[in-house]
C-alpha cells in the first residue's frame, strides 16, 4: 500500500510538473503596437487648477507626450476654458526608482493646466465637455457631469471643513471612525482613499516586518445611496495581496498611537468609477473602459472630494466625531 | 393546459381495436434470470422484402406492443446491449393478438467491451424508426471508456466529438452547440437538471462513469416534451441494475479513486427484483501533496440510486447525487515561503476558502394506466458556491441557484401510426447572487419564481413512409417583478427513402425558450456558472430554429448524417461593464445572436473497429448595444462580433479498435479552426490620480526593492476581431482486460495530445518591450496518465 501511494505521489508530481512546464507557448517579436494618443483627467471640483495630461500607448518604455495641442473644457453653461501648456509636475510625479534600471521608463507625457484666472470653475452638478486637438489634426472628445455637492454627518467643527480645505481631528488608538454623509446627486460611487504615516514607528515591536513610509488603502462605496464607511475596517479590500497579512491585521479595527491619517471622500462620477473598476477580463492585462471618442482613447471624468487628517493618540484636540 | 386542450382536438379518437383487421403483436422482454429488460429494440420486418413494418423500444417493465400490423409473416427481431440479438419469425393472421415472451441472453464476458457494444447503439436507430425531428447522438457506456480522458473517462468530454459540438478550450468541459451559449444546454440527470456539472471550474465533469449507461444529446429539432432551454438537451442516464447480483468497480487514476457497488432489492410477492447502486468518488491532490506545497484542494461525489418494480408494471426510480468541490487554504501556514521567485518577499498567502457543488434528488415513478403510460417526477436541484477570505471577515462571494420541480407527463399509442404524449409541469426557482466586501455590497441580485409549461406533442405516420411530429408547448414564468408568457410550436416531418426505408430526409422546426441565464464569462478558462432568473431588467432568451437533414443506415454496420441548421437567439444578455451602480435596469445588456451551419457524421457501428468521423460547420454572431455610444452621434451603437465559439469548422474522428479480445485501442483526432480573440493593439501606463495631491503618478508596487514596471492597461482591438491559429490534437488509449475468477482488471494507458501539438489557449501581447512580443500558454501539452479498473 505504501508502495503504491508513493508511486501515485511521484506520478502526479510528475504530471503536474509536465502539465505545467509544457503549457508555455514560446515568445516571438511582433510589430510594434498601435501609436494611440491617451488622455488623463479628472475634474477635481476641490482645488482652483485642473489638469489634462497628454501621453501615447508605449514604444517600448518611452511614454511620448503631445506637445502643441489645443485642450478646451466647455461647461455646460457656456464658460470655456483653454488649457495651457505646463511643466510635467504641475500634473504628475515619477517616482526617481523609474528612472534607472532595467525596468526604467522615460516619461515624456505632456502637462496641460487650466489658467488662475479661470478661478473656482469646476462646481458640483455641472457638465462638461473636453474637446482636444493635436497639431496633427487627432481630435478626441469627452464629457462628464460633476456629482452633486455632499456633506459629511456628525463631524467636529475642526473635522467639517468646506470642500477645498481640509478638515483636521484627533482619534483615539484602536478605535474605528464610522462615517457617514449625504447623498452627492449623480454620484455613481465614492472613493476613499486613505495615506496612513507613522505606522512603522508605531507598530515597532510587534515583529511586522518591511512596514513601508507610507500605507495606502482604498475603500469604495457603491452606488450613490452607499453613503458609510467604517476607517479602517472596510478599507484595503483592494490591497490584500499588496500588504503583509500582519499589518493589514493590526490596522484593521483601528490605528495604532502615533499614526497620522489623510482621508479624501470622494464623489466620482460615471467615467472615473469605469476608469478605476476596469473592464473585462483579458489575459494580456487590465482593460480600462475609455470615456473619451475620436482618434485616441482615456478618461475624462470628475470629482467632489472632502479632505480630513488625522492624528491618533490619546487625548489632546478636537475629536473626529461631534459630542465624543 | 392550454396546450392540453388544443392536442385534445387533434387527436382523433382510436378505432376499437376488435373491428379492426389488423393484428398487433405484444409482450415482454426479459433477461436469462427473468428480470425485466427496459429499452430493448425491437424491430418488426416483413419476411418477404426486409422492410420495417414497426420498431419500439420495451418499457421500464420490459412490456413491448407493436399494434396496427397487417396480416402475413414477419420476422421480429430484439436487441440490447450486452444481450445476444435474438430473432423470431411470425405469421400473423387478421385480428391476431400475438403475445410473446423473449429472453434474452447475457452476451460472454470474455467479449466486453468490444461486442456488447458492437451491437448498434440500439436508441439511436430506433429514434431514426420511430421519429422524425430530433437530432440524437448517443454515447454508450462503452464508448465512454474508449475515448480518451483526462485521467478517467469523462461523459462531457465525449459529447464534444459530437456533430455540432464546440469545446472552446482543453481546460473547459463545458461545450456548446450549434452556436448556443453553454448555458442553453439542459444537462439532465436521469431526468433531473444539474446545472453546473463541472469540477475545477470545468477541468472535470461530476459525472462518474462507472455508474452510467449512456449519455444522448439531443442537438436540435427535440420535442415539446423539453423546455427550459434552447440550444440542447443532454441525458445522462445511470445505469439500471434491477436484477443484477452484487457486485461493484473500483478504479483509479492520477486525478481520484472511484467505487461504485449495486446489487438487487428482494423481491416481493409476484414482482420482480429491484436493483440500488452507489457510488463514490475522491480526488486526493490535497492528499498526495503536503498543503504547503499542493493544492489544498479535493472534489468529492456521491451517487446513488434505486429502482423499484411496482404492481401493475410500473417502476419507481430514486436518483440522488450530492458534489462538493473544496478549496481550503485554511490549515495553509499564512507566513510560508517557498523561496521561489514568484514570491512577495514576505512570502504570504491569501487564504480563501472556496467551495462549490450541487445536489440533485429526484424520483420517478413510471406506471401503466390501462393504455397509458404515465410518468410522475418530483425533483430538487441545487447549484451552489461560496468564496470567502479565512483571516478577513466580510469579504464574501456567494452563488446559488434552487429548483423544485413536479412534471406529469402521460403517453398513448394509439396504433402503430399514431401516438400522443402529453405533459405539464411546475417548477420553483431561486437564485441569489451576492458579493460583499469593506463594507459594501458590490453585486446583489435575489429573484426567485415560478415556472409552469405544459406540452402536447403528437406523432402520426400517415403511411409507412411518413413521420409528423407537430408539437406544442407552453410555458409561464411568474418572476417577482414580472411574467412571461411563451407559446413554443414545434413541428417536425420525416419522408423514408428507399425499398427497406433505411433512409430518410427530415425537416424540423420550432421555438424554444428559456428564462435562465448564466453571466459566466466564456472568455475565462475555468469559472463557474453564474446563473440568474429572468426578471424585469432581464429578458427571457428565444430562439426560433429550423434543420433540414438526410440519413441513411445500411445494415447494422454503417451509418450517415448530414444536417443543416438556422438559429436565432433573441434576448441574450452579458454585463454591462459600464452600468450605472444606481440603478438595476442597466446591469446587463441584451442582445441578440444569430447561426448556421452544417453538421456531417459517417459512423461504423459494428465490426473489429468501430467509431464515426465528424464535420462541423458553423458561422456564430453575437450582437449587443455599445453603453459607451450613448450620446455619441460618431459612435456605432451596437457591437456584432463572433462569439468566442465560434468555431468555423470543427472535424472530430473516433476510433476503437479491438484486435483481440479483451484488449481495445482508441483514438481521438480533433481539428478545429481558430477561435476568435479580442487582440490587444496597444498598451499604455496606468497613471493613478491622487485625490490628495490632485496629480497622476506613477506608483510602486509596495515591497519590491528593484522598481518593476509600473502597471498597464492595455487598449483592445475589435472584439474578437482576431482568430488563434487552427486546433487539433491526437489523443490515443489503450485498455487491456483480465479476466479473474471474482472479476475483472482492466490497467488502461491514455495519452492525451500525443504529437505535443501547441494549441494556444491565452496570447500575451507586451508592446512596453522593443521590439514587442508576444508569448502564451498552451492547452495540454502531451499528457500521459494511467489508471486502472476492477469489476467485481
């Protein structure tokens, strides 16, 4: 009997092993790809300055650009503002670790920004339209409508800040923050995104190792009545695989002392939830859905975003939540 | 009932028989120990000329009854597989009532496997008798053990050689039909739905051979009696092992062990002896292999049945099966490293816990009813699947689908040329499909509901030469937010050829419909069926089809088919990938579909070597609405593309070959023209905006020391615009059977894929290198397993 349960062990090893080593199809160089123009936007109805940002479908590892483009957004009440070339950081950043190494890429994507003059213009509830030409002649089109206006519940008066500012508040360690806020008309999720500082030093001594500088998660509330979210439980359902099992769980009911939080709520509109939940299946790698027609492909979406930070320790400032 | 009243009107009232001149010839076929022979053909030929007068199959208590026979002299003859061919000559004079005991002797052992099923496949050419619309391929037991598997013989796997069969992958037994979606194809288990018969997300079928006598698929053109889906019906039947002493098989192979047991029940007074069988089945990966380095994972089945003779001739039948398919990471160490370069660097799993199976229960209950034969069936089917994440509560994923069903179905013959069956029955669905996780709900979707239909369909041979088979049926499905109402006629006529009417030329048509869907994506390898009801925000799917077909046997030994068809599938549906979360109404997006083609088949059924040789040809369409066209005048609205099976033509040959007794070889040859694919034509970075800084960045994956290439997307072409290059693939087995005093061995050598053919299964296009290039991964590479068998 022994006999034969090794012999099945050694044949199905063997089979697994053969399976799996023979099913690799060899590589072979194919024509380059397609030589699409991409485009990157989200209308941040928060701040004064937007950004569109112009890049190309890969040649290898260089990400082009498109310099001397016309970039306009018209808001559906006529209001139309004419984006200006600008330096790459005023629309995005590169980690150095990029820029060298075999794995490095040169990024030569294009920053276009909307001027100061044109103020505060992107507002909740308001439609847009993104109308890009390139100087040879490629035109891709957009459109977008801003959420409505929200407001977070049973905050603070230090944590409810207006849009645009960011509110600040003090949490107890190892308790959980229930939030909750109003309807954003038109919303089709919202996003919450959270930059967590000082968990190494504060979770020293438990033995979790490699905890990083900073630990990003993300939690997503679905559909426009989805309106709570518990920080952190129900956040880093993204970022199972991305962090050790150790520290997702000694940062899932609450935060350790000594953490600093940055939490944006976000209302995203149609093009940007697509954006971020991707499209179907394929084997060559994520799909993202485009919201952008005419000679390119990218996204043009929107939106309304709330700012809080928080400290964790034990007593001093204002409470996150009102009447605690 | 509807359908009831209007097959009431049709049917003429049968003649008394005591005026008529004709005679009829009736009785019962038994086996060597007089138990009763179910489904045994027999065929009635004018002694003069050869030609078929009449053909039936025995019933359940092996009764026969060939009525509305003219005067003279016959020769009736009997068959079934595993008995000796048993022939009569009668003279029958006018008003005779013949009565007619035929035994039937058990063929010798010592030619299993090769003559036992060498003798026709007896359903198959008593349908091409007796009807006229149905296409029906069968595959016998034998047969099944023939075809080369996967590590053991698989039912599903050999519905794929069928004519008018696509499998779209090595991986997937799952299969389509004639340019249907996998989730149109009835999948009956002795009469009872199974609706996800698969293991490992398809690499398995749940079906363990052993226990079966055969499985038929009914391709098109099939009767009013079938409703619930509309591109298939595949019958898989166990056997009947009323009568048979004890005895069992064991086998085993590199995939799982297998037992299987059956014996007879005591008989009561003045009945005949019923029969139970039972039977097993474990995987041991997660045995053979320590979790740490293996699969933690197993699939279990569990199958039995019961076969009751009742007074009177009727018979009660008891099926039950219960699967599960297991993944359990739970007992994994979380903090293992193996050390390999696939590993993070803490070397961490994610531990889920992933099960899935189904339960089927069902009773039949046959009985004669003065000139009826009546059928009763009571069945529950259950579908379920459960995904979770064994260190974090609240990440769920579920998956069901329920159904309890009641079904009457009564038949008559009136005499030899006319017949009526008719039928009702009621079913209860649910289905619920839940996925939940940081404290959301991604996707919840409950319905449940009611389904009611009733058939009658009619055959009538105006003359020797003619079949009609006018049907109807209809069906009401009473969801909770909504009814349909489906009325589905059927008609079917069949013209015989020739002086022994050995071949004829049919034309079927019909409508089916169906109000479940299943939302599985067919791009994906291995998944499992997601199925949901038919609703408010969700269509019932039709399907209006037309076959023109000819067939001709000569003899026992050859045969031949071809057949045209046109599909129309109406009220398809898929995700909408951009649906807006507030609202159900645009969850999914419905569509349309459209096929054709031809399905060619030469089969040898008796001799040294045996086997059919398929062609398949086939033009599929899938239509959809774009969501992403909406408000764009320069945007097409809909998206017509060939669906990922459409498989323009596929050639199948199967060989068995015995070059003495006890030893059989078989061989498999499958080409298929290449499917199609949605190319990727470019690949661009994924900028990631960050709401606090209000700017796109290039991230880092969290714990790599050497940056790695920042994330992609890839930008597609148009869908399934491109095709891979051609399949084909040679699979051969060999079995060899020892006899023993208490049984039988049977060692077998499958070899799957024996040229090491490459058929792509996945391309993956990298444009971020230069120059770009493209690797894949493969179907089976060759592949051989071993195993063995034992009778008993």
């Amino acid at each position: 009997m022994r006999t034969i349960w090794t012999w099945r062990r050694a044949a199905l090893g063997l089979a697994m092993t053969g399976t799996l080593a023979g099913c690799e199809l060899a590589e072979m160089t194919i024509p380059d790809g397609s030589d699409l123009l991409v485009v990157e936007s989200i209308l941040d109805a928060g701040r004064d300055e937007q950004h569109v940002l112009l890049h190309h479908t890969l040649n290898g590892r260089r990400i082009g650009g498109e310099e001397g483009a016309s970039v306009r957004v018209r808001r559906g009440d006529g209001l139309e503002v004419a984006f200006e070339p600008a330096p790459a950081e005023r629309c995005f950043s590169v980690d150095p670790a990029y820029s060298a190494g075999k794995d490095s890429v040169e990024v030569q994507a294009s920053c276009y920004v909307s001027p100061a003059s044109a103020g505060r213009w992107v507002v909740p509830g308001e439609s847009y339209e993104l109308r890009i030409e390139t100087a040879d002649g490629k035109r891709l089109h957009g459109r977008t409508t801003v959420p409505g206006p929200f407001e977070l519940h049973g905050l603070s008066p230090a944590a409810a800040r207006p849009m645009g500012e960011v509110g600040r508040c003090v949490l107890p360690p190892d308790s959980a923050l229930a939030l909750h806020w109003s309807i954003a008309s038109g919303a089709r999720a919202y996003v919450t995104h959270m930059k967590i500082e000082g968990l190494r030093e504060a979770l020293a001594g438990r033995g979790i190792p490699d905890i990083p500088e900073v630990v990003e998660l993300f939690g997503a509330s679905i559909s426009e009545r989805d309106t709570t979210i518990v920080v952190p439980t129900d956040l880093g359902v993204f970022e199972r695989t991305k962090y050790s099992r150790e520290l997702m769980l000694a940062i899932q009911d609450g935060f350790p002392e000594g953490a600093r939080v940055r939490l944006t709520i976000g209302a995203m509109d149609r093009n940007f939830v697509n954006a971020v939940r991707g499209g179907s299946f394929h084997p060559s790698g994520l799909v993202r859905i485009s919201s952008v027609v005419g000679d390119g492909v990218g996204v043009f979406g929107s939106l309304v975003p709330y700012a809080l930070e928080v400290d964790v320790r034990r007593d001093g400032g204002e409470p996150c939540l009102a009447g605690t | 009932m509807l359908a009831l009243f209007l097959a009431s009107l049709l049917v003429p009232s049968p003649a008394p028989a005591q005026g008529s001149r004709k005679a009829e010839v009736r009785g019962r076929v038994t086996d060597d120990a007089g138990a009763p022979l179910a489904e045994a053909r027999l065929v009635l030929r004018r002694a003069a000329d050869d030609v078929v007068v009449g053909s039936t199959l025995s019933a359940a208590d092996g009764a026969f009854r060939l009525s509305d026979v003219a005067p003279g002299r016959y020769r009736l003859g009997v068959q079934r597989i595993g008995y000796e061919t048993r022939s009569v000559e009668i003279e029958l004079a006018p008003g005779d009532v013949r009565v007619l005991d035929l035994q039937l002797v058990s063929a010798p052992i010592a030619v299993e496997g090769f003559v036992v099923d060498a003798r026709n496949t007896p359903r198959e050419r008593a349908r091409f008798e007796s009807e006229a619309g149905v296409t029906a391929r069968v595959v016998t037991a034998g047969e099944l053990k023939a075809l080369p598997g996967l590590a053991e013989a698989d039912v599903l796997r050999a519905v794929e050689v069928l004519p008018g069969v696509v499998s779209t992958s090595d991986f997937s037994s799952a299969f389509n039909v004639r340019g249907g979606s996998t989730d149109q194809n009835l999948i009956l288990l002795d009469g009872f739905p199974i609706f996800n018969p698969f293991h490992l997300g398809g690499l398995f079928s749940v079906f363990n051979s052993d226990a079966l006598a055969r499985a038929e698929l009914l391709s098109g053109g099939f009767g009013a009696e079938y409703g619930g889906r509309v591109s298939s019906v595949l019958q898989v039947e166990t056997r009947d092992y009323g009568g048979e002493e004890f005895g069992g098989e064991v086998g085993m192979s590199l995939l799982a062990s297998r037992v299987s047991l059956h014996g007879s029940l005591p008989a009561g007074a003045g009945m005949l002896r019923g029969g139970w069988f039972l039977s097993a089945r474990r995987s041991y990966f997660d045995k053979l292999l320590p979790p740490d380095v293996g699969l933690p994972y197993h699939l279990v089945d569990l199958q039995g049945g019961l076969t009751l003779p009742m007074p009177g001739g009727g018979q009660l039948r008891l099926t039950a099966y219960t699967g599960d398919d297991v993944l359990d990471m739970s007992k994994r160490d979380p903090e293992r490293s193996d050390g390999g370069e696939g590993d993070n660097d803490e070397g961490e799993v994610l531990r889920v816990k992933w099960g899935w199976g189904n339960d089927v229960v069902g009773i039949r209950w046959d009985q004669p009813l003065g000139e009826w034969l009546s059928t009763v069936r009571l069945g529950y089917s259950r579908y379920a699947e459960h995904f979770g994440l064994v260190d974090f509560a609240g990440q769920t994923y579920e998956s069901r689908l329920e159904q309890l069903s009641g079904r009457g179905d009564l038949g008559r013959e009136f005499s030899s040329g006319l017949s009526l069956q008719l039928g009702a029955e009621l079913s209860r669905l649910r289905s619920l499909n839940l996925a939940e996780g940081g404290g959301s709900t991604f996707w919840e979707q409950e319905d449940r509901g009611t389904l009611g239909g009733a058939y009658a369909q009619l055959r009538w041979r105006p003359t020797e030469a003619w079949i009609v088979e006018p049907g109807v049926r209809l069906d009401a499905w009473a969801a909770s937010d909504t009814t349909f109402l489906r009325l589905a006629p059927r008609l079917a006529v069949k013209r015989f050829l020739g002086a022994k009417h050995e071949a004829a030329i049919k034309l079927a048509a019909g409508r089916y419909t169906q109000f479940l869907h299943s939302l599985r994506d067919e791009t994906l390898p291995l998944s499992n069926e997601v199925w949901v009801v038919a609703g408010r925000h969700l269509p019932a799917v039709t399907s209006d089809q037309a076959q023109l077909g000819v067939e001709r046997f000569w003899g026992e030994s050859w045969s031949a088919s071809a057949e045209a068809y046109l599909r129309r599938f109406r009220g398809l549906v898929t995700y909408n990938d951009a649906d807006d979360l507030n609202t159900p109404s645009d969850d999914y997006l419905q569509g349309e579909g459209r096929s054709y083609g031809l399905d060619l088949q030469v089969r040898k059924h008796t001799g040294r070597w045996t086997g059919w040789t398929t062609i398949s040809l086939l033009k599929a369409e899938r239509r959809f609405p774009d969501p992403l066209a909406v408000g764009w005048e320069d945007v097409p609205p809909e998206i017509t593309y060939p669906p990922g099976f459409d498989r323009r033509v596929d050639i199948d040959l199967v060989l068995r070959y015995a070059p003495r007794p006890h030893t059989e070889i078989g061989l498999r040859w499958a080409f298929g023209s290449g499917l199609p694919y949605t190319r990727p034509v470019a690949q661009h970075v994924n900028w990631e905006y960050d709401p606090s800084t209000g700017r796109h960045r290039l991230p880092i994956p969290t714990g790599s020391e050497e940056p790695e290439a920042p994330p992609m997307f890839v930008v597609l072409g148009p869908r399934n615009g491109a095709r891979y290059p051609a399949y084909h693939r040679l699979d051969l087995s060999l079995r060899r059977t020892f006899q023993r005093r208490w049984g039988t061995v049977t060692p077998y050598l499958q070899v799957l894929n024996v040229y090491n053919r490459k058929n792509p299964l996945f391309y993956f296009y990298d444009y971020s290198e230069s120059p770009a290039t493209r690797s894949g991964i493969s179907m089976f590479p060759v592949l051989p397993t071993i195993g063995v068998e034992v009778t008993f």
